[in-house]
C-alpha cells in the first residue's frame, strides 16, 4: 500500500518541532518554501519574491504568512490539518512587518537553510535585534531520523528507480549521445512514477572521471563505460538516487580491475551499517579497501549524504562525522573511482540503518552490466 501523506507529514510534528525548537534554546523558526518547510508542514509551496513563510514559535501559535493569492494553494495542502492560522497578505502589505510584529520581540530564530537571501535581509531588518541562525540545526535532529512511513516512502523511491535502471541497457549504444541517452533516461524516471527529475548523469568514457558530469553531446564509444547516476522526486516529496555502470561492449582491463575493487568496497561499506556506528566508518569501510588496492587518490569525495525530502542532506557519510548510526537514518553508499582523461566508475545504493544493519533500498545487480 503506497504511503499517505498524513503518514509523511504527520499533524503531531509540529508540537515535536517546536519542542526541538525551545530545547535549542531558539525562540522561533520561520520557515519559507523548500524542504524545512515541506518536512514541517507538508506543504510544498513554490518558492516566489511574495513571502510565504510558516513561523512556528518555541511556545505560542504558529502561523503561516501566505500572499492572498496563494490563499487557496496553502488550503489545498496538507498544512490545513494542522490547525494553524493562514495570514494572508495584500500586495500593499509588508509581510515581514506583520509577521515580525505577529511574532514578538525574540532574541533569536532559526531561518530555513534554503531560504532566498533577499528574505533573510527583510527579516534583519525588521528584526535588527535578533540573531539568525539556520534551522537545520534544529530540524537536523528530526530529519535524519526517519520513521517508518519516510522508510517506505524512499523503498518506494527505490523500486522506482531500479526500474528505470533496468531499463537503462535499452537505451545505451555506441554512436548514440549522452544527450540522447539521458532524454530517454529522464522521460523513463517520470514513467517510473516520479513527480519530477532531479537530476540525469550519463558519463562516457573520460566524462566518467568527473563524479557530477551531467550529460554532453559526446558520442558514446565502444568499449566504453558508462556512468548513469540517476534521481527523482515522488509526488509525496520523498527522493531516488541510484548509480550503475555500464560498458558498451566489453570494457579496457585495467577498468574491470578497479571496478570489481569498487564494488568489494560498496559491499564493505553497506556491511559496516549497524546501529552505534559513527558515520565515518562507513567512509573508512570503502576508502580502507579502495587504499588499500591503490587506488586511494582516485576517490575523491565522501562516500554518501542523507536522503530525504532533498537528495543531499544529513547525515554525510565522511571522515570527521563521529555522530553514531541510529535505526532510520538513510542515506548513499556511493563510492567512485575515477581516473582523469580516463574513464571511472561508481556504484550507489540508497542504505537505510536498522535495529540489526544495513538494508539496501536499491536492488539492481551491482555487477558490471555490459550491454
Ligand atoms: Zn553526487
Ligand atoms: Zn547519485
Ligand atoms: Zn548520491
């Protein structure tokens, strides 16, 4: 049974954040379009100059500011169950003076992480007395930890993407363009049951080395192998993210050497998840074994990010991050090898931590596929 989005974005969250939000010793949160304010409230609100801006006080009520004709949308969204009060705001208002002076005189707020700068300057300056920080550093604490209705929203994000995936060897030939192969890949991800793209990789040959390539206009090779890192967003705002390579045609051997090293190191990695475990061992788990090949200078990033209603956010899975795995944090295990001018390979899996370990959320073989 697919999940509801009172599942998701359950009414009893906000009571939950505004006690993270006195904990951390902050007086308000004032949250405006993006995913602090989805996570919150399960409204997903276009990000626009007219402020929308949902202020959830530490104690007292919470309120959304919404320009008039955004009045219906914000109705329509979840944020309806949660019994708060919709401030609408004419054309000629200020809604930063309404809702500074709503909200009271507060020594410090904590503004959504992907709030546009021009707001946060309105809000400093009618708030010239308060101090700003990000709220991430209170709603970090709830997101990373992911209940049993966001676990299976991602799965749900997983499956769809293992399908586009499995579809991928249709689409990949020598002579045709990354371009080309990536228009098939994106229309696949809506198909498959996205809302939305977020994002297409489709890296041949040298492009393989550079880890965000995107597409080009280069013709594949045979012979080459190919890097498809592939995510979307489901309607209920949950995210996939999932990397396979490929080799049109059989593959150079000395990148079938590193790959099978890469993929032992993926496996080391998803095997070393289990509660108690500082986030950095699970980098250490694939860079050690990567290291140890020789190939240790060729991996150059962290070996994942938290996934949620955004592809990247907490917890990062890199060295210097001691905060311990706990059950429901979920996040990539993408380690990558990457040869400059070359080619290079990476194998990505959504894990998510459990009571017992690791269970990966994406299943598509992880041998090399040559199509
Ligand atoms: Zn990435
Ligand atoms: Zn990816
Ligand atoms: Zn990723």
């Amino acid at each position: 049974m697919p999940v509801t989005s009172s599942d998701l974005y359950p009414v009893s969250r906000l009571a939950a954040v505004q006690e993270a939000t006195a904990k951390s010793g902050l007086d308000a949160l004032l949250l405006t379009p993006g995913p602090d304010l989805r996570y919150v409230s399960g409204y997903d609100a276009k990000p626009l100059e007219r402020l929308t801006c949902l202020v959830v006080p530490a104690s007292g009520e919470p309120f959304l500011m919404v320009p008039r004709l955004e009045l219906p949308a914000a109705q329509a969204s979840p944020a309806s169950r949660l019994g708060l009060d919709f401030v609408a705001w004419d054309e000629t208002d200020d809604p930063y003076g309404i809702a500074s002076a709503r909200l009271g005189r507060v020594a410090k707020v904590g503004l959504a992480d992907r709030m546009w700068a021009m707001s946060s300057l309105r809000f400093r300056e009618v708030m010239p007395e308060t101090e700003q920080v990000l709220a991430g550093s209170v709603l970090r604490e709830l997101r990373m930890r992911k209940s049993p209705a966001e676990v299976a929203a991602l799965r749900e994000a997983g499956q769809a993407i293992d399908s586009v995936h499995r579809r991928v060897p249709e689409f990949l030939r020598a002579g045709r363009t990354e371009r080309e192969v990536g228009r098939d890949i994106a229309e696949a991800i809506l198909a498959a049951g996205h809302e939305m793209v977020d994002f297409v990789i489709v890296a041949s040959g040298p492009n393989a080395a550079s880890p965000h390539h995107d597409v080009s206009d280069r013709a594949i090779q045979a012979g080459e192998p190919v890097v498809v890192d592939i995510g979307g967003q489901l309607h209920n705002g949950y995210c996939s993210d999932s990397t396979r390579t490929y080799s049109v045609g059989a593959p150079p051997a000395d990148f079938a050497e590193y790959y099978e090293v890469l993929r032992r190191a993926q496996d080391a990695a998803c095997a070393a998840v289990r509660p108690g475990v500082p986030c950095e061992s699970i980098d250490a788990a694939a860079r050690d074994l990567i290291a140890a090949a020789g190939y240790g200078d060729y991996f150059i990033h962290r070996t994942g990010h938290g996934i949620g209603v955004e592809t990247h956010e907490e917890p990062y899975i890199v060295s210097g991050n001691a905060e311990p795995m706990e059950p429901g944090f979920a996040f990539s295990v993408e380690p990558g090898i990457y040869l400059p001018e070359r080619h290079g390979a990476r194998i990505e899996d959504i894990v998510v931590c459990t009571e017992t370990g690791g269970e990966r959320l994406n299943l598509t073989s992880r041998e090399l596929v040559i199509v």
